[in-house]
C-alpha cells in the first residue's frame, strides 16, 4: 500500500510536523478540525496553573528502606 495524504500518509510531510509542533505550543490558532486532523486533542495541552500537581515529582530513593517523598520544583531545597 502506497502512503498518502488519505491514509496517515500525512505523518511523513513536513507541513504535518510544523503545524503538529506550533499547535502544541499555541493551539489556540488551529480550528477544532486542524486540531483532528493533526491527532491532538484537547486535553493534550490543557495544563491548568492551578493544579498544584504540576509542580509536584517523587522523589526515587536509591536505599531501598527508604520512603519516597514529595518533592516541589518552586522550593529552593538546596539550603
């Protein structure tokens, strides 16, 4: 089967890539249709700053006995 436009053929032009990576960064200037047709959905790039969540990452303990904890990337722990 030959690749096109019609069959996901789109993935190897590059106006398909630079409409993907402006629409992640701004989707605001694609139509809910563009936004189809480049497979992202809404919530791909809805990231409320509110959510306290975002700012928030486990931390991996190398000792095995040792609990994991929150850590908060705005916190200076370096003091």
């Amino acid at each position: 089967m030959v690749l096109s436009t019609a069959n996901d053929g789109k993935l190897l032009t590059k106006r398909f890539h630079e409409m993907y990576a402006e629409a992640i960064i701004d989707p605001s200037r694609f139509t809910d249709e563009e936004l189809t047709w480049l497979g992202i959905t809404r919530t791909d790039y809805t990231v409320s700053p509110n959510d306290e969540s975002i700012f928030q990452a486990n931390t991996v303990p190398i000792d095995p006995l040792t609990r994991s904890s929150k850590y908060d990337i705005r916190r200076d722990n370096r003091k």
